[in-house]
C-alpha cells in the first residue's frame, strides 16, 4: 500500500463522469488533493535522499580507491592481512562464547567494527559540539566502508537478526545485546526499531512483495529511472513506518501495530534529542543517514522483487530474485530460498536452492551469475544494459539471446497503472 503511488490514476479519474453540469458534481477530489500534497512532500525528500546516498558513495568508493592504491604497497598489504586474520581470530573466538550459533560469527563481525569505530566517532562529536568536518567524514567511512560493503554487511546483519525471535546472542548476553543491529546500532544508519522484527517479517514476508505489500514493485516500470524516482518517494512513507502503521491498522492487527508505532516514537526521541543538543550535528549524523537508509531500502526492495510475471504477480516465486556474486555477504542474494524458507539459516541456503530448482524452474524464476543487487540495479534501472542482463541471466532451458530479452522485457513492464 504505496500511500502517493497511484496520484495520476487518480487525478484521471477525477474528472466528471457524465455530461452533467459543473454544479451537479464535486469540483475537487479530496483523496487526489491528499495524494498531491503527499507527493508535492515526498518528491524533494526523494530528490534528497539522492543526494545524501551520492555524498556517502563518493566517499566510500574514494576509500575503496585508496585502498587499492595502498594494495599495492607491499609491506601494508602484508600487514593490513596480518591485523586481519589476527581480528577474524578474536572474533572467532568471541563468537564462540557470545552467540547462540557459531555460524554467525560475520554478524558479529560487523557489529563490533561498528561498535569501535561508528559510535565512537559519533559520541566524541557530540562531546566536542561544534561539528568537524573531518569526523563526519569519518564517520560515513565507518558507516559504509569501501564501495558500500559495510553498508550492505549491517543490512544483511539487521536483515537476518529480524528472522531470529531470540536474536543473535546467547541467554548470558541477551539481556545487554538482545537485537543489538536493529535496536541499537541502526539508530546510526538512520533505521527505525521495527522495520526488522516487525515490518519486514510480519508484512513483507507474508505479502511477499504482491499488491499489498509496502516494498511491492509490480506497478512500476522497473527499466524507468523516472519510475524509481516515484518509487523512492513513496518509500519514505514505510521508512519512516507510517504505510507499515497503516497496512496493520486497516487489518486489526493491534500487536504490530503497537510495535511499529513505539518504535517511531523511540527514533522520534533520537532524532529530536540530537537536533535539539545541536542541530549542526543533528543533520549530518541523523538526517543524512536516515536520507540514504530511504534510498537503501528503495533500490533493494526495487531489485529483489524485480521480474513480476503479470499472468501470476502474487507468485513470490516469480517475483523473487536470486542473484550469485562474489562476496554473497550471508547468502543474501538467495532471495527466494529465503522467502521460501525464512526461518532457514543461512548458511544451510544453497543446499536449499538445490531442493527447489524443479519449482524454481516450473514457476520460470529468474537467477543471475556474477551479480549483486547493486550491480542489477545500475543495469537494470540506471543504464538500462539489458543486453548485460540477459548475458548474465541463467536459464533453466536453452534459450536465445533474443528470447532473453523478451522474457525481462515482459517481467519488468508495470502490472496496474503507477503515478508516473
């Protein structure tokens, strides 16, 4: 339920429906009037969330630059891999006696390089007051890290802690650290308590990303630049959990309604105590990141439900991408598997890919090779390389290069009809 995201069909049909006079019919709309307002608000948020996201990225693939240069210096490769394995070994071994399953010892990982580098940064500015430029640089550095791979770790860290409903952490630990990545370190990425545990389990999982569902792409021509450009201004609405409020208020669903609403009432708190403190601190350390959280959220949501069948749009097994690369961080590109299963560990993911391939390629799901959802997104989205999409496309029977192209073009047309 997209709150902005069907304005032009509904100013369309606005319009009198007979040849009545003027006077005989309303001369205004008041949900169009409504939707208007609510676009003519969420469009320069949008526009922002651009901005903020390109200032971070420019930054993080400057440091992935300069860390290639430093590379190739000898005795720094050979002691940043010393340091390296010598602090996989501690957490190794820390992961051991804190966590409930060992497995997730890269969780772990990366919740405590952000715990020693982020919030640090973050609490001296705040002793300091007046900001300085240089912490702020260093503290988007310590969010994204090189070419945004930080970023996308603490997503998939926050991402697979919702689905654990006793979180990472042992008894012992539980009580200091319980759902540590959402309720603690994701106030400094700009990410409300509760679209984990909450909303992306208890409506994006069982909506799994149809009409109803507040991430749902299928209305939007997913090769328009301009489309996403709607997307992500209705986006706004689920980050800040007014639609998620909303989706469960319609249905009664009092319990997560309650969550969602304490929940933006806690980063309500946040976000006007650090604005209060100092406002000068409060947009670079609150607003910006919460600016690029939208945009995060927008592009993933965009590209993990991508390719819609129209003849089947509620068929998450259509709908759902899986996509192999590289880094693969906590098999997060084994979408499907994890919508099919997403109690599943992850690590038990590709065995459980090979246990669907016959449904996998009755229901025509689509995986791609030697892509992340980044990657999709630029070409898919951004350059439009179809050409490079079907390259990468792994077909479950032989198919052209022409068919191909045919089969993304018809999954990614719009379902229904989108402001746009």
């Amino acid at each position: 339920m997209q709150f902005a995201g069907k304005l032009a069909q509904a100013a369309l049909n606005d319009g009198p429906k007979d040849a009545r006079s003027s006077m005989d019919a309303p001369a205004v709309n008041p949900d169009a009037i409504r939707k208007i307002l609510l676009r003519c608000l969420s469009v320069p948020i949008a526009l922002a969330s651009i901005a903020a996201a390109s200032l971070e990225g420019t930054l993080s693939v400057a440091l992935y630059g300069a860390a290639m240069l430093l590379e190739k210096v000898r005795p720094l490769r050979q002691a940043y891999q010393f340091l390296s394995r010598t602090y996989d070994g501690f957490i190794g071994r820390l992961g051991e006696k804190v966590l409930r399953d060992s497995r997730d010892t890269p969780a772990l990982r990366i919740m405590v390089s952000l715990t020693l580098t982020a919030l640090p940064i973050f609490v001296i500015q705040l002793v300091l007051g007046k900001p300085r430029l240089l912490l702020v640089i260093a503290f988007y550095l310590a969010l994204c890290g090189p070419k945004f791979q930080r970023s996308v770790r603490m997503f998939s860290a926050k991402h697979m802690e919702a689905h654990r409903p006793e979180g990472y952490f042992s008894d012992r630990y539980d009580r200091i650290f319980g759902r540590y990545v959402e309720f603690f370190l994701g106030y400094l990425y700009g990410d409300l308590p509760e679209l984990g545990r909450t909303v992306h389990v208890r409506l994006h999982h069982k909506e799994n990303g149809g009409p109803d569902d507040n991430a749902s792409t299928m209305g939007y021509d997913r090769t328009n630049l301009l489309h996403f450009l709607w997307y992500l201004a209705d986006n706004i609405w689920t980050t800040l959990g007014l639609a998620p409020y909303a989706y469960f208020r319609a249905r009664g669903d009092i319990k997560n309604q309650r969550r969602v609403a304490w929940g933006i009432t806690r980063y309500i708190v946040y976000f006007g105590a650090v604005f209060l403190y100092d406002w000068r601190i409060g947009i670079p350390y609150v607003l910006v990141p919460l600016l690029t959280m939208n945009f995060i959220m927008a592009l993933t949501s965009w590209v993990q439900h991508a390719f819609c069948d129209p003849e089947h749009p509620e068929d998450y097994f259509v709908n759902t991408v899986t996509v192999f690369d590289e880094v693969n961080f906590m098999n997060e590109g084994y979408h499907l598997c994890h919508h099919h299963r997403s109690a599943l560990h992850w690590t038990e993911m590709p065995a459980h890919l090979e246990r669907l391939r016959d449904k996998m390629r009755e229901s025509g799901s689509l995986v791609f090779r030697d892509l992340d959802f980044m990657q999709l997104f630029i070409d898919l989205t951004l350059l439009r390389r179809m050409d490079v999409l079907a390259e990468k496309l792994v077909p479950w029977e032989p198919m052209t290069h022409e068919q191909r192209l045919a089969l993304l073009a018809k999954r990614t047309k719009p379902v229904r009809a989108v402001a746009a």
